[in-house]
C-alpha cells in the first residue's frame, strides 16, 4: 500500500475517538446534575419552570443552518439565550437567585429534551451532538458565573452595572468560543479534515448568531434580575418572532435549492449529459471548496455553479457524446459556457443575497483559462474535469479516480490550477480510505 493511501486511512481510523468521549461526558454531567438537583431539591420552581419552558419552546423552533462538515444542523437562538439566561442569573425581581450549576444543567437538559420530542415523534432524528453540546456548554457558563458570583473567588464587581454587564457577555462570548472548539472537534471526526479550518469555518458560522444569543442571553438574566419573570415573555416573544423568521428564510432558501436542483436534471432527462453527473460534480466541487477554505457564501456559489454548469449543452442540436465538454475545443466551450450562464440569469437563480449573479459569472467562466478565472470556476473546471475523466463514456474508457488524477496533474501547466487539483486529490483519497 503507498503511502499516500496509508495516509488517507489515518482519518478514518482516528474517527469517532473524540464524539463518544463528549456524549459520555455530558451524560455524566447530565445525570450528576439531576442527581444533585433531585437529592437537595428544586430551588425557586416556578424560575426553574419559566426558563425550562422557554428553553423548550427555543428547542421547538430550532432553526436549519449550514454546517462545517458540510452537513445541515440546526440552531436554537431563543433556547441557547435562555439556557444563558439561566445560568448566569443572579436575582429574580430583586431577590437573589438561590439555585447553583447542578440545577442551571438539569432544567436546560430537561428542557431541550422536552422541546426535541415533538420533532423525533415526526421521525426526526434527535440533535445528538447539539444536546451534548449543549449540556457541556451550560454547565460551562454556569460554574464559570458560579466563580465570578457574589462570593466567588473571582468575583469582579459588587453591584450590578456596566462591569456586571461586560462580564456576564465576557462569559457569554467565551461559551460560544467553547461550543465552536467541540463543533469543530466533531466535524474533524465525521469527515477526517483537518481541524484548523474547520475550527474557522466554526467561527465564521457563529460570527453573526453567537454575539445575539449572547447579548440576548445577558440582557435577560438582567431584566430578570431587576422586574422578575414577567421579563421572560416580554423579550422572549420577540426572539420567537425573530426565530420563526429565521426558519421562513431557511424555508425560502431551501425552495431556491429546489429550483436549482430541477433545472440541474434537465441535462440528465434530455440525455445531454450522463445521469447524476451534476449532482457528483457539485458534491465533489464543495468538498474541494472546503478543502480550499472557501466561505459559506462561495460555497453555495460553487455548488449552485456545478449543478447548473451543463445547462448550456441544451442549446446543442447534437449533443456531445457523453455529456464530455473537456475534449472540445476551446471556442465550443466558451460557447456552451456562454449560454449556461445566459439561461442561468434568465431563470432567476437566487438573487445577489444568496449568490446569483455570481452563479451565472462562474457557469460563464468555466472555459476561461484558470489564471483569468476565480478559485470557484478553477474548481468547477477541475472538478468536471475529473469525474469526465474517471467515468469515460462515448467509447472512451475511464481512467479511474488515480488515472484521472495525474491526467489532470499533467495538464496544470494551462488547463488546471495545482493547488485546486492537489485539493481535489485529498478529498478523493481520503473518501477511497474512509
């Protein structure tokens, strides 16, 4: 075996070391705190209630966002302020909060449990990597407040005010820095890349939704604080609102997919090119783009980009044999890349907030020399290139995934960036060994 396949198998094997050690640890976290919280009883029920009740309905309404690994995972903003908000309560309509970490852990467990029945009762699989991270993630914050808490040994200010204030979203901020730290870890482990630009992509994720959850999570442990529960439902009904936004945006954009992914089979139904082809083209184009760095928004660019990146042999009166645009000269590519990108802009793919003009400028400049061309067009090409080049067809035979690798290693003097094809080759080979 060569060392290059050796070392693709290394991720596999390494895999999912990491994942059942945090199950475990939030089990047991999880079950000491219900233990704890049994054994000395409930402080404050009905604050325990209120939280729990809002963190369950927070859990209800989750809402779909992409993930680092590529794959869809859903986020709970209302939830995630109020397990915040719980957790770093100090007083409830001016009386000071008696409840510890132990129970602060099992309410909002108990709570996300409650809101994830209704979604597996609808054959849902359970967020089992959400539910661990977030039972790690509270009793984070919790011990942490716990410390900085009137009488803690780090406790940083005597009264509340804009000291109490910056360190309740200080501890807010560090929590989501600690949720991306065991997301990343997970996603390494589900798809053997490397950590580091996971942990990134992590980041650039939450940049936007983590500040909000935490000033919403701190603002209303400090409303709490100063006008009781009556705060919860006078804050949290605008969060909902915002969150059910949330979830018609992502239902909206998932129509968008839809309409991509249909045109994307005419190719396919007309005979144009081979069954499947854009749909393998597209996988392989976001693996690659992960594997580049690329952002969320190139992402979605790229693999809009390779669905629809045949669409212009539909203006072929013969098609080509196979479906195989690599082998044509270079005049009928830009040709058919030409027209892709026209038929593109015509049908309305997403507008400019999801990408749509820049769908339509990588379609058309797919045939560009790569120099000329951006990184996601240099990934389109190279990726077509190679699943042409693997599969054959039209009396071609196929190369295979190492024939069609070093054929494209061949030709990165003009046809194929190095770095991209370099990229392309560790995403092939750690797929073949995983």
């Amino acid at each position: 075996m060569s060392a290059r396949s050796v070392e693709a198998r290394l991720p596999a094997a390494r895999r999912l070391r990491t994942v059942p050690a945090m199950y475990a640890a939030a089990a047991v976290l999880g079950g000491a705190a219900l233990c704890v919280t049994v054994w000395r009883g409930l402080e404050e029920p009905g604050t325990a209630l209120a939280f729990g009740l809002l963190v369950a309905v927070g859990e209800l309404a989750r809402v779909p966002l992409p993930g680092s690994d590529g794959r869809s995972r859903s986020a709970g903003p209302l939830a995630g302020a109020a397990a915040l908000g719980y957790a770093m309560l100090d007083a409830a309509g001016g009386e000071p909060a008696l409840h510890g970490a132990a129970q602060v852990v099992a309410v909002v467990m108990t709570g996300s449990l409650v809101g994830m029945v209704p979604h597996v009762a609808l054959g849902r699989p359970p967020a089992l990597d959400v539910a661990a991270r977030t039972v790690l993630g509270v009793g984070f914050v919790a011990v942490c407040f716990q410390l900085l808490h009137g009488g803690g040994p780090l406790y940083c200010s005597g009264a509340p005010g804009p000291v109490h204030a910056l360190c309740l979203l200080g501890l807010t901020l560090l929590t989501g820095l600690f949720d991306a730290v065991l997301g990343a870890t997970t996603a390494a482990e589900h798809t053997g890349r490397s950590y580091a630009p996971l942990l990134r992509e992590e980041l650039r994720i939450r940049c936007g939704i983590v500040p909000a959850i935490a000033a919403s999570g701190a603002v209303l442990a400090l409303a709490v604080a100063v006008a009781g529960l009556w705060a919860l439902p006078v804050l949290g009904l605008p969060l909902l609102l915002t969150q059910i936004a949330f979830r018609r945006h992502a239902a909206v954009r998932a129509t968008h997919r839809q309409t991509v992914l249909s045109l994307a089979r005419v190719t396919d139904i007309s005979g144009h090119t081979p069954g499947g082809h854009a749909r393998r083209v597209a996988a392989l184009c976001r693996s690659v783009g992960r594997e580049l760095g690329l952002s969320g928004r190139e992402l979605t660019v790229l693999e809009y980009a390779a669905l629809l990146h045949d669409v212009g042999q539909l203006s072929l009166v013969d098609p080509v044999p196979g479906g195989a645009t690599e082998p044509l000269e270079g005049r009928e590519r830009r040709r058919i890349a030409l027209s892709g990108a026209s038929v593109v802009r015509r049908a309305g793919i997403p507008g400019r907030g999801t990408g749509g003009a820049e769908v339509a400028d990588v379609v058309e400049r797919q045939a560009d020399p790569y120099r000329q061309q951006p990184v996601t067009a240099r990934v389109l090409r190279t990726v077509n290139a190679y699943e042409e080049l693997r599969l054959g067809g039209a009396g071609t035979p196929g190369r295979g995934a190492e024939g069609a690798l070093e054929r494209l290693r061949a030709a990165t003097a003009q046809d194929h960036e190095p770095r991209v094809v370099e990229a392309l080759s560790r995403v092939v080979m750690r797929g073949r060994g995983a």
